[in-house]
C-alpha cells in the first residue's frame, strides 16, 4: 500500500495554521517503579506549522510551557518543575522545530529537533493527519495524532530516585499530542 502524499488528502491545505490550544492535547507517559505508567499533561501549547505541497519543505514550531505541568498531583508537579526534573525557573519551555515530513507507511514522520534543558536532540515524531475541516466560524482546522519517545537522560533530567532497588521513575518517556491548528487568513 502506498501512502498518499499530502496534497492527495482530501481538503488538503497548504498554508500556516496557528496551534489552537484550547483543542490540543499534549501529553506523557512514564513508568513508576517499574509497575505503572504515571500520565501528565502540559497545558500551555503554542506555536504554528506549515504545509506545503512539497512534504520535505513542511515545518512545525511549538512551544510548551513546562510550568504548566499538570499530572494531578500538586506535590509531584512541584517536584517535576524543580532542578531534579525541568528546573523551570532556569528553562520555562521546551521547543520542537519539525522541518520536513516524509511518508512511512500508512503514517508520516515529522523530524525535528526537541529542545529541553538546553540541549537539543534530534526527535521524530511519528503522526497521522486526521485531516482538514471548515469550522463554524468561517475558518478552516487540521488535527494532527502523534507519538514520540525520548530518554529523559538525553536532556538532563537525571533525578536518580531509587526505592527498594528499583528506579523510581524511568528513562523513557513516551509523548502523545493531538494537535488542532486553524488556517491564517490573509490580512
């Protein structure tokens, strides 16, 4: 099977969209001592992408406030946002620039370079586009599902939390976003 390029998606748009955060989701999960996935989530997403008619020349750059970490657990999110984790006061936000997309199998692949801490790394990010849609209010919408992984040691997020000789938090972290963005118009 063959996958299409972007400009043979029905509704297909080129175009920059603006990040629609009330309509975006982008979340984590980790495992905790080795027995469960520990979920969070950031609530301040912004940024805009761009689709061309040309994948490679596609481009995505958003910005995610770490402050806005939200697990549902106060006491952990403070921990999270302290020096053993983000170290928010030092680095508020974490970036991904995508510059280019290409095809892989019935999905696409983003790649881009993720910067937290400081430090960037080069991250994929694996997606399907949902597609475009007219909105009631004259605009038009794309929504994006995508996953990605990282090893948080790879940034600097190196708290060593041990308990019974098992690691507290692991070093693989698995991102999940669902992403709405909304055409710009032309002024």
């Amino acid at each position: 099977m063959s996958t299409p390029t972007l400009t043979e998606i029905p509704g297909f748009l080129a175009g920059t969209w603006d990040i629609d955060a009330s309509h975006s989701d982008v979340g984590f999960t980790v495992r905790h001592l080795v027995v469960t996935k520990v979920r969070g989530r950031f609530d301040g997403v912004s940024g805009h992408l761009v689709t061309t008619d040309d994948l490679a020349t596609s481009s995505v750059e958003v910005v995610i406030d770490l402050s806005t970490i939200n697990t549902h657990n106060e006491q952990r999110d403070g921990h999270l946002k302290s020096a053993d984790f983000f170290e928010v006061d030092t680095y508020p936000a974490l970036t991904y620039r995508g510059t280019g997309v290409r095809a892989q199998g019935d999905r696409y692949v983003l790649d881009g370079e993720l910067t937290l801490k400081g430090i960037t790394k080069t991250v994929p990010l694996t997606f399907e586009l949902n597609g475009f849609s007219p909105d009631p209010w004259g605009g038009t919408r794309i929504g994006f599902s995508g996953d990605a992984e990282i090893n948080r040691k790879d940034f600097n997020v190196n708290f060593e939390g041990v308990q019974n000789g098992i690691a507290v938090v692991s070093d693989k972290i698995n991102i999940h976003i669902e992403l709405e963005a909304v055409l710009r118009q032309d002024a």
